[in-house]
C-alpha cells in the first residue's frame, strides 16, 4: 500500500535525481559523471559523450553520434593499419567503435578524467580489445605519448576544456609523425567573443575562435587542409531529439520522468548554445621533414 508520506518521498527522489542529472553539470567531472550514469540508463550502455550529427530523420541518437565520429573519420586518409591516438577520449566508447570499424594497427585513448579511463578499461576487457588502450595523460602535457609515433590523432569535442590550447598544438606537433595527420572538432566562439555563464568557471570552458586557431597552426608549422563549419548538422541532430523519447522507457514511471526531463533540457540547453557558437572541424598534418 502506497501511503502519503511514500509519494512525498517518491517525488523527493524524482527531484533529486533530476538535479543529480541536470544540476551536478556544474564542474566538468560531475557533467561527466551525469553524462555518462544517464545515457548508461537511456541507452542500455555506455554511449560516445559527443553531439549528434544529422543525416536521417529515423537515426536513434546513437546512431546521430557514431555519425558525427564516421563524418570525422571520412575526412583523413584511411587510417586502417594506422596507430591512432584519441585526445580527450571521454570513456573510450568512440575509441572502440573505430577500432571495430575502421581497422587501426593500434589505438590509444588519452582523458584527464580518472572515472572516464576507468570506465574505458572496463569497456576494453568486456569487448576483449587487445589493439585499444586507455591512459590517463593531459592533452596539454602528453607524457605518454613519444615525440613523433603517431599516424593520426582524433581530437572530437574536447579541447574546449583546455586553458592553454597552444601548449596543445604543440604537442600535437610533438607526437605525430612528419606527414601525420590530426583532426580536431571544436566549439567555437564568434567573431564576438562569448563567455560561457551557464555553468560558470567550474565547467572550465576555454573557446578560441576561427582566427585564433589559424594563428596558432602557423606558429607550430600544422599543414590545414580543410576548415569546416558543421553547426547546421550537429543543430539539425539536436532537434531530432522528440524522436527518441518515446523508446526511452524504464521500468519506474519517475525513472521514466527524470530521463526524460533531462533529455529535453540537454538538448534544448545545447541547441540555445550552438546558435551562439560555431561547431568547427580542422583537418591538416604535421609538414615532413
């Protein structure tokens, strides 16, 4: 028998567990963690933490994601017998979705975050990875990464969170081969600058523009070959989101609520942003000697 008290109880839970979902993103490692707890429980595993990219109207939003990752990859060379190094590689999920389709001699997946590698190596020995590996290292100071051992490295929605890009780009010139390629998808902001309030300092927000990033590739002599705006795919993803909430279903009505609550104001809260901002994907290598 459900008594009064038990449904005012019920209701707190809901509420906390909206707020454990949507309000704990206000440091990097508790948006993280959320990101990772929710779309664990919406999608029956761990999902990529990037955005969706567009390409059909019935794609589920795992598949907008591996989207985005196949739209990246397609712009390289073929990578396929390449060693390859993901830089911000979140909890590896898109680590081990290129090394089951794309066919790389080796790929490593570097995150600052410690519950992210965890979560990566747990997914690496379910999946029985044996050519992946996960390490904790600072995309800024790669002191596991050799100078010049890489073939490609895989930078996707992660270098917003670096204070010092140009140390960055540096290393990316550090670690790749003469003739290696990278690829890079940033959030950008505008010609006018926009600062980041919503989640304020503790998300750790650090934009470049389009002409800071060219400068930049100047001065550690990065070869661009290609300079891409995709705002409108990855928006044009986002709203595709009322699509997927009918197959959101839990087993707890408030679960389904919750999950629910926080897909919508996920998706809402990135899709007011990127009209703000420009979702952009650089292309190059480093020049041989």
């Amino acid at each position: 028998m459900v008594t009064f008290s038990d449904n005012n109880l019920s209701i707190m839970n809901l509420f906390k567990k909206i707020f454990k979902l949507s309000g704990t993103g206000f440091t990097k490692n508790q948006y993280y963690e959320s990101m990772n707890m929710a779309l664990k429980r919406l999608n029956n595993g761990y999902t990529m933490l990037h955005y969706p990219f567009f390409v059909s109207e019935s794609d589920s939003f795992v598949k907008a994601q591996s989207n985005l990752t196949d739209y990246c990859i397609s712009l390289l060379d073929p990578i396929e017998n390449k060693e390859v190094v993901e830089i911000g590689c979140g909890n590896g999920v898109q680590s081990l979705y290129i090394w089951q389709k794309f066919n790389p001699s080796k790929i490593t997946g570097i995150d600052l975050n410690m519950a992210n590698i965890e979560i990566a190596i747990s997914e690496k020995e379910r999946m029985n990875a044996e050519k992946v590996t996960f390490i904790v290292d600072d995309a800024q100071d790669m002191k596991n990464i050799p100078s010049s051992s890489v073939d490609v490295l895989l930078n996707i929605e992660s270098a917003f969170h670096y204070p010092d890009k140009t140390a960055f780009l540096k290393e990316v010139h550090r670690v790749l081969k003469p003739g290696g390629q990278f690829l890079i998808a940033d959030i950008l902001t505008k010609p006018r600058k926009v600062r980041m309030r919503l989640w304020g300092n503790s998300m750790s927000h650090h934009f470049w523009n389009h002409n800071q990033y060219h400068e930049e590739f100047k001065k550690t002599d990065l070869e661009i070959f290609r300079s891409e705006d995709i705002s409108e795919s990855i928006k044009k993803g986002w709203t595709m989101y009322k699509n997927w909430l009918p197959k959101i279903k839990r087993e707890s009505f408030l679960q389904n609520v919750a999950f629910r609550i926080f897909y919508v104001l996920n998706a809402r809260i990135n899709l007011y942003l990127l009209n703000k901002q420009q979702y952009h994907v650089f292309t190059g290598c480093k020049r041989a000697a």
